[in-house]
C-alpha cells in the first residue's frame, strides 16, 4: 500500500473506534505536538475565552482524519499566583486525561516571575515567562523522528524557535513527514518556508472539536467547563487590539489559561 506523504491520503484502509475517535488501521502514523502557550493566545486572539474548552486530541484526527493517530503531546505550563486560573486549568488537563489515558501526554515546563521596569515611567512589575516548553518540545520531536515511532510529525505552533529541531530531525530521519498546524491567528513565514505543506488551522475547525459542558470519565469522575470558557458569543467580548506603538503601563502578566 503506496502512502501519499504530502497530503496524507492512504486509497484502501478500514477503520476502528479507539477512545472515542477513529483509528485507520495501515494509514501513515502520526505523532502531534501542540504547544499549548502559543494555541492558547491564537484562541484567545481569535475568539476569547469562548475556544478554550477544546478537545485537542479531536482536532488532530479531524485535521488528519487518514492517519492513525499515535500520540497527542501537550506542552503546557503551570499557572503562577492565579488560583483560579490554575483551577481552570487544572480542570481542563484532567478532563483531557480522563478521555483520553494512553493516546495523550502532558509535558509541563513553568513559569519564571522576572521584574521588569518601564523605560517611560520607571514604573516597576512582575512578568512572566515561559520557560522549557521549546526545549520539551525539541526533544521530544527529535527523538521520535530518530526512533522511528511514527512517520508524519504535526507541529501546532507558529514559534520559529522549533526550526533547528525540525533540521535536526531531518538528519536523523531524511524522509520524515514533519509539518506545522498554525493555531488560529498565528503563522510564520519562516516555517512555512521550511516545511511547505504547513497550513493554518481554521476557527471552523477548533469550533467542531470543542469538549461537551460536562465531560464524564470512565470512573465516574465529572469535569464541567468553566463558566468564564462559556462558547456562547454573549458571554466574551474580544477588545481591540492596541495600536503597535501603543504603551501600556504597567504591561500585564500573559499567562497560559485566563
């Protein structure tokens, strides 16, 4: 059985339920790696709080519905002195899991606090940055590429710093299929120029694969969907974005889940 790598297709296959989602037995395997601070500000960009209750793993098999999905690696970090924000976000990582016990892995890298002072006002703040999530993410696709565990790689980032992962693959394994997913509202030339078959992930996508209000687990656990993740159009409204000149002061934290 010949398999097309550019678009993925497989011209005989027959399939089976597993987890909930479709599994096609003999297509090209697939490994996803999705990065979960760029998807989260691509969604909040795009539609606010109301796209965040998203079942991840879902929205893989429903942008490559010909492969057979392998693994679902969500790369995440901690929220800091937010309680609530972490509870949500707690919420949302043990919902996943619960549906999905083999077929999805977090990696959690953390947030370092960093003072920084605005140059206008000399006023003084604590920020926030991401730290380990590239790394992770880097390691973790050179080493599947290199252990031959799949044969397609999607990437769901716009973070150019994951180009000299995906060369550094490719040395291990010349005919990988590796490629970008770009979270809505996100994009880069850069790897689009590297790895030409990435393309952006439509709004009407991540809409089809939102988790239900109430997500029931196997054991009987119950996660609802926060209200502030409500999807109804009434219940976020998106302010404009500032002017890119503008100077915001103190500038505020960004943290993975508001």
């Amino acid at each position: 059985m010949t398999i097309n790598r550019c678009c993925g297709v497989v011209p005989e296959y027959h399939r089976r339920e597993v987890e909930g989602s479709v599994e096609v037995a003999g297509a090209e395997r697939l490994i996803v790696y999705i990065d979960g601070f760029n998807l989260y500000h691509g969604l909040h960009d795009a539609a606010g709080n109301r796209l965040l209750w998203l079942d991840i793993v879902k929205l893989a098999t429903t942008l490559r519905p010909r492969s057979a999905l392998v693994q679902v690696k969500y790369f995440t970090a901690i929220v800091l002195n937010e309680p609530d924000a972490q509870a949500r976000q707690d919420r949302y990582i043990d919902a996943l899991r619960s549906l999905y016990p083999t077929r999805l892995t977090v990696i959690k890298g953390q947030f370092q606090e960093k003072s920084r002072t605005c140059r206008s006002c000399g006023t003084t703040w604590t920020s926030y940055e991401e730290k380990q999530t590239d790394v992770n993410i880097a390691v973790h696709l050179v080493a599947d590429v290199a252990a031959n565990r799949a044969e397609s790689f999607m990437l769901m980032t716009a973070d150019t710093d994951i180009i000299p992962a995906v060369k550094m693959a490719w040395g291990a394994n010349p005919d990988a299929h590796i490629f970008a997913h770009f979270p809505p509202h996100r994009g880069s030339d850069a790897i689009r120029r590297l790895m030409p078959a990435s393309r952006r992930t439509t709004l009407a996508r991540v809409q089809q694969c939102l988790l239900p209000a109430v997500v029931k687990s196997e054991d009987g656990a119950i996660f609802r969907r926060p209200e502030k993740w409500d999807p109804s159009p009434a219940s976020d409204v998106i302010a404009p974005p500032a002017a890119a000149d503008a100077h915001v002061c103190p500038s505020p934290p960004r943290l993975p889940r508001s």
